[in-house]
C-alpha cells in the first residue's frame, strides 16, 4: 500500500469523525427540546437518554467485536446508516413508544459526544496504519477536528432552530428538520466509509487469541475498562444536552444562546487536544491524563454554584478548555500497551463500558433536574466522581509505560 493512498485513508477517517460529530453536536442542543416537545418529563428525558446511551452500548460491543471478523468497512457502513436511519425516523414520528425503541437501537448522542462502534475501529485503524512515532499527535489532531466538528454542530443546530422559529415554523418542526439533517449526516457518513481501502482491515489473527480478541493483555484492558466506566459514569450526569438543558431550566437560556455557548466550550477542548500531545511528550501520557483532567472536574463543580448565567457560563468554557486533554492521551495510551491484534477488541471493549457508565447516569440527572432543590447535584456528583477516577488511574498505571516512554 502506498504512502499516497495511507494519507488518503486517514484524510477519510478524519472526514468521517467531522461529519458525525458535527451531526452529534447539532442533535445534543436540539434532543431534549424535541422530546420535550412530545410531551417528554424532564425525569422521562433523562430516562430516554439513559435507554439511548445503554442501546449505543449494546451496539458498540456487538459490532465492534466483530468488525475484523466482518470487516471494518462493512460495519464502518452499517452503522452509518443506522444513524440516519434513527435521525429519519425521529424526525417523522409522534409516537413516544416509537421514541424509546429509536433511542436504543439507533444511532444517537445526547452528549454531542461519540456513540455507536465508529469510534473504536477507527482507532484501531489508524494505529495501525499510522508508525508509533506519530500515534499520539495524530489522535490529538483526531480529538481536535471531533471538538471542532461538534462545537460548529452545536452552533448550527441551535442557529437553525432559532432563525426556522422565528420564520414561522413551530418549534417542533424546526427540531424535525435539524434531525432530518442528522439524517442525511448518515448517507453522507456511508459514502466516507465505501471510499477506505482495505488498508484499515485487520491483519491476519493469531490462533491463540482469545474472546474479543484479547490475550496477554487482558488484565491491563479490564482494569482501564472498569477506570474509564467509573469516568463515563460520572460524566453521564453532565452529557451536553442535561446541561444545555440545566442552562434552560435554571436561567432561561434560549436555544441559539446554548448553541452559542456549546460553540465556544467545544471549541476550546478542540484547542486542547494538539497541547495534551505536546505536553505528554514532556510529561507523560498517564500524567497529562490526570493532571489536566483534576483542576476540570474541580471547576465542573463549580459551575452550578454560579449566581448568574456569565458566570457560569465562564466556569464552563474554563472547564471545556482543559477537559478533554485526556481524551487523545487515553486513547494513544489505550493503543500503545496492548499488542497490535489487540487493538481492536480493546477499543471496542473500553468504548462500551464507558457508554454503559455513562447510561446509568442520565435517568437520574434527569430525576434531580426535576427537583429544584437538587438541580445542582448532577455537577457535583459528575465532578466528585472524576476525581476520583484521575487518583484511581494515577495510582494503578503510573508505572506502566507505553513503549515509547520506555525507550
């Protein structure tokens, strides 16, 4: 395969994450609108939310074990137009039974963030393709344009369904058309994925190699897995679209005022992403992990402490601009200490428990949000919890090294 047709490759991959995080970011200010639309219970949304994330879990594990059996490709695509699938169907129905059922099996994000089984075979796709030299800057390059891409969704989910209000739709129909958009984000995704070569696939697998892919590395990858649910469990309680929602319900922000501020927070994480690189080639890929991620969690609390909307609006996009350096750290991490046929398996095994710790958390988010006493709680359990998870991860992989950390 030629150098020529590997940048090609990557080029694609990076495409396909703009256009499915620009579509995530876009459904995560519009969702809990929609569905309150319906006649949807704040405590109900955040129910709906917790069906969704456990059904992108549920999917994640099914399709990402199985895509180097199947094909990465292949599976690239189905879930693809599983997403547009749900997109299409959300945009047509008034059913709330049909909502439920959509939000499990489909392909949807309350959080603006990843969800479905792309996430984890595109990263095993580009270690693979991609010298280890180069592995961690690449995910920060791949964890930016995600930031970017959602934060320009968000913008243009909550503009669009502002500018179509105020031309005379209903606010209902203007959230139909934001997802029909969502929709077509699908076929556009599927036609990305038809266009990798086969470089992306697998390389031939050891005989040896275990369930799910896993062998000599099945310790270190169940506890990253049970580390990261622990994570993901927390930040369910703060997934994007409860709080562009707390931000409603608390200070009457409008929805092209969440688009904008959505905007702005996703934007900075975008700028982190390349600096968390840069830093753990000085410090450490476990260190900039956990010592980014402490000082976020502490402002997250912070955030419903706030008197007014500016303030905590400002604590907000504080806490955005650090928050997501451990993502391109965790995930280049994640890669560099299991062996190469590994890969695979692991990203599709972390990937899935941290969905379904995130989707234990919003039906209760949603509870809390609903009494006016507790609106607060979900920060600082979210916050609480993380922290946490950064000492845990701390104590338990400081002293094991990615290769090039060795060397």
């Amino acid at each position: 395969m030629t150098l020529g047709r590997l940048r090609i490759d990557t080029t694609l991959l990076f495409a396909a994450r703009i256009v499915r995080l620009f579509a995530f970011g876009g459904l995560s200010i519009v969702l809990a609108f929609h569905l309150e639309a319906l006649g949807f219970t704040p405590a109900r949304i955040g129910v709906v939310f917790t069906i969704t994330l456990m059904g992108d879990a549920a999917l994640s594990l099914a399709m990402a074990t199985w895509a180097d059996r199947l094909g990465r490709r292949r599976v690239l695509v189905a879930g693809a137009g599983m997403l547009a699938l749900a997109g299409a169907t959300l945009a047509i129905t008034r059913s709330p039974m049909v909502v439920v059922i959509v939000a499990f099996l489909g392909v949807l994000s309350p959080s603006g963030n990843e969800a479905g089984p792309f996430l984890s075979i595109e990263q095993a796709a580009l270690a693979q393709i991609l010298p280890a030299a180069r592995r961690t800057r690449a995910f920060g390059w791949y964890s930016m344009a995600g930031s970017f891409a959602t934060a320009a969704g968000a913008l243009a989910g909550g503009g669009a369904s502002s500018l179509l209000q105020a031309g005379g739709h209903s606010a209902i129909d203007s959230y139909r058309i934001v997802l029909g958009c969502y929709a077509a984000a699908g076929v556009a995704l599927a036609l990305l994925f038809l266009a990798v070569s086969r470089a992306v696939e697998p390389e031939s697998r050891s005989s040896s190699t275990a369930r799910f892919g896993l062998h000599r590395s099945k310790r270190t990858v169940l506890k990253l897995s049970a580390l990261f649910g622990l994570d993901a469990f927390g930040g369910g309680f703060v997934v994007q679209s409860i709080v562009a929602y707390w931000f409603h319900l608390r200070f009457g922000v409008d929805v092209a005022q969440l688009g904008a501020i959505f905007f702005a927070a996703n934007a900075l994480a975008g700028l982190s992403a390349p600096v968390a690189a840069w830093l753990s080639t000085r410090f450490g890929l476990v260190e900039t992990m956990v010592f980014t991620h402490i000082p976020s969690n502490l402002l997250l609390c912070l955030v419903p402490l706030m008197p007014d909307a500016r303030l905590a609006t400002g604590v907000l996009l504080a806490r955005f601009a650090i928050s997501q350096m451990d993502v391109p750290t965790r995930q280049s991490y994640t890669m560099a200490v299991v062996d190469p046929d590994e890969r695979s398996a692991t990203a599709g095994i972390t990937s899935t428990v941290r969905s379904v710790g995130a989707a234990l958390a919003p039906s209760l988010s949603g509870s809390l949000l609903a009494v006016p006493g507790l609106m607060s709680a979900p920060f600082l359990i979210a916050g609480t919890l993380k922290i946490v998870y950064d000492l845990l991860l701390y104590r338990s992989f400081r002293s094991l090294r990615p290769p090039e950390e060795q060397a």
